[in-house]
C-alpha cells in the first residue's frame, strides 16, 4: 500500500479525493437530493415520533398517522398553489401592458420635467418582464417539485429511515469510531449533529411559517391578488439564507406596483420588508441562539457552493449540511482546526473562554483527587500499621494464653503427683 509521508503530497491527494467525491455526487445529484431530503425530513419527524410513543402510541402507528397528515397538507397546499399559479399565468399578457403603461407614463412625465430619462419599453420590459419573474418563481418551484414528482418513493425512504431511526445512532457511532472505548464519545458527536440539525429546522419552520403568514395577511389587506402563492413561496425561500426572503419579495412588489398602484405597491414593498427584518433579524437569531454556530461569510458561502451542486434543494438545506459539516470536523483532533474556519468569532471566543474554565475545573478537580488520594494512601497506611499492630497483639496474646494454659497444665500434673 502507497504510504504519503510529504505534507504537500498529502494536502494534494486529499484535495483530489474531495474533487473526486464532489464530482461523484454532481453526477447522482438525482439520487443524493430525494436521500438527503428524505434524511432530514425524517429527522424533523423523528421528536414527534418520540413524543407520541412516549404515549403509549405503537411506533409504526405514529409513522403511520404523522406521515398520513403530512401529506393530506402537502397535498391540499399544492393543490391550492397549482390553481392559482395557472390563474397568475393568464394574467400574464395584462401584466405587459400594464408595464409598458407604467413606463411610457414615466417617461411622459420625465419630459415634463425635462429631466433626461433614456428609458426604451423594449429594453426595459427585457429587464422587467413579469413573464421573466415568473419563470423564474415557476422555475425555483418546478425545480423544487421536481425532487417530490415520485411522492411515494420519497416517503417510502422516510418510513424506513424512521423505523430504523431508534437504532441508527448506536450504529452510526460503530461504525465510526475505531476503537470500542470510542463508542461513546461518537455518540455525543451524533447527538450534537441531531439536535443542531432538529433546532435549526424547527426554528427555520417555524420562522418561514411565521413569515408567510404575516405576508398573506399583509396581501389580503391591501387588496394583493394571489396572496396565497407569494405566502407559500415566501414560506418556501425563507429557507434559504440571506437572500430567499428577497427573492420572494421581489414578484410581490412589482404585482402591486403594476396593479394596484404607487401607494399600494410602495405600503407593500415596507411591509414585507419590515416583516422580513423582523422575523430575520430580531425573532429568529433569538430563537435560534447559538444552534448554527456558523459566520457570515460561511453561510452565504455555503449557499452558492450547496446550490451548485444540489440544486435549489442544496440551496434549502445549505446551512444544516454546513452545520453537519462543522460538527464532523470537530470529531477529530486532526480536522478541528478546518472547524474553527467554519465557525462565528463569538462562539469560537466563547468555546475559548469554555475551554480555559473547564481546563481550570479539570486542574482543580486533579488537584482535589491528588489530595485525597494522598489522605486514602495515608488512611491506608495507618490501617495497615493499626492491623500490624493488631495482629502482633493478637499474637502475644494467643502466645500468652497458651502459656498460661501449659503453665496450668503442669501445675495440675505436680499437685496430681
């Protein structure tokens, strides 16, 4: 077997094992994307299932009973999103003309103010073409779909991923560890990866579902047509980190824009902006707390670099995969260093000051061990001197008494005489 000792050898045949690993999963993007989606919607199912054989619930009956309501949901939200996205497409052809209105209207008024304005309809509506944005709002769905077309294969996956799920942790955690004194140590790696990927998407849930329905009651007040469509598709991108709830925003304004009006538009465009701002920037990073551990820079990064290879479903799941990522490099002494590149200045300050207590705790607590283990070794010792002692005393004794015994003895036999 090749042995590589250089430094430099062994950084080039690692970045090639990872070129060729990456290159791998590009090709069977089609079979890596329904897997890891089907293994993280099993375990954002798995704390229920908990819950519900906590109950006394038999557990292929609460697989059964969560994976039937999932998909009555699934099945009524795309149905309503399917009628409306065809009547949103019909009103296509009125969306252009009401732009090129809008645009020779803003032109007319340019020339009033003599203000100079090279504003082509033509050229503008190549930019600003509704028909564009929804392509490209269809596509980001399509694209999604396309991963659930085959409905039952996916939640065949989840079914078994679920039954195998009480069991799947002690395995993984053989599997990898290469002693079985490590066993338990790998475990707590999986817990960690568990639970930071169950808090990430419970709190990502439950601010997307947040977030849209705070747009559909947003829409539905200021008259916004199809306001059931940009809520799900606010839901939907508000997985995506950074710039999903953007993009979201983006067919919302232009719709009220062009169809209802400057006023109307501009009061949508500062409402769904003040929600996003809110529910991005003040209740979710309270909610989330220090579950992501990730910067800035590695969150967006990690966006393009899952985008590109997954797809728009590696775009969702960017920061759980990143997160799973950290966590596995953290397990061993040799990767932890390429974990700190991934994590947040403060949680890596924190994880300083961390250590630096524990390390103090541990020195104190073999201090305090030391200590006693001298007082056992001395209470030993007396133990030992008093048992000594005793036994010696015990020996003169014995000694004693048989004299005594043989002294009787033969003063009994000279009076006898």
């Amino acid at each position: 077997m090749l042995k590589v000792e250089s430094p430099i050898l062994k950084v080039l045949v690692a970045l090639a094992a990872i070129v060729i690993i990456l290159a791998g999963v590009k090709v069977a993007s089609e079979i890596a994307v329904p897997f890891l989606l089907s293994l993280f919607i099993a375990i954002i199912c798995s704390p229920i299932i908990r819950f519900m054989t906590s109950r006394k619930v038999p557990h292929w009956l609460a697989i059964t009973l969560l994976l039937l309501m999932i998909l009555v949901v699934f099945f009524s939200v795309l149905s309503l999103i399917n009628s409306t996205a065809r009547e949103f497409t019909q009103s296509i052809p009125q969306y252009r003309l009401l732009l090129s209105e809008r645009i020779n209207a803003l032109v007319l008024l340019a020339k009033k103010w003599n203000i100079p304005l090279d504003l082509s309809t033509e050229r503008t509506m190549e930019y600003m073409d509704p028909s564009v944005i929804m392509n490209l709002v269809s596509s980001t769905l399509l694209s999604f779909s396309g991963v659930v077309t085959n409905v039952f294969v996916l939640f065949l996956v989840v079914i078994f991923m679920l039954s195998e799920a009480p069991f799947a942790k002690h395995k993984l955690a053989l599997v990898f560890s290469s002693d079985v004194r490590d066993v338990h140590r790998e475990e707590h790696y999986i817990n960690r990866i568990l639970q930071g990927v169950i808090s990430y998407l419970g709190v990502k849930t439950l601010t997307s579902l947040l977030t849209g329905v705070c747009v559909y009651i947003l829409l539905e007040l200021t008259d916004v047509q199809y306001a059931i469509l940009w809520a799900t598709l606010s839901f939907l991108l508000n997985y995506i980190p950074n710039i999903g709830s953007i993009i979201a925003a983006v067919p919302i304004i232009v719709q009220a824009l062009l169809l209802n009006g400057f006023p109307t538009g501009l009061g949508v465009a500062i409402g769904v902006g003040a929600v996003n701002m809110i529910v991005g920037n003040i209740i979710e990073p309270k909610m989330m707390g220090r579950t992501l551990g990730l910067s800035t820079l590695v969150v967006f990064l990690s966006l393009l670099f899952w985008g590109w290879l997954l797809g728009t479903v590696g775009m969702l799941l960017s920061v759980p995969l990143t997160m799973v990522l950290k966590i596995a490099l953290e397990a061993s002494p040799e990767t932890v260093k390429y974990a700190i590149l991934l994590g947040d200045v403060k949680d890596i300050n924190r994880e300083i000051i961390e250590a630096k207590q524990e390390a103090a705790e541990r020195i104190k607590e073999q201090a305090e061990w030391e200590e006693n283990a001298e007082q056992i070794a001395e209470a030993i010792a007396t133990a030992k001197e008093e048992a000594k002692n005793e036994a010696i005393a015990g020996v003169i004794a014995d000694a004693k008494a048989e004299i005594e015994a043989e002294i009787q003895a033969i003063a009994k036999a000279t009076e006898q005489k």
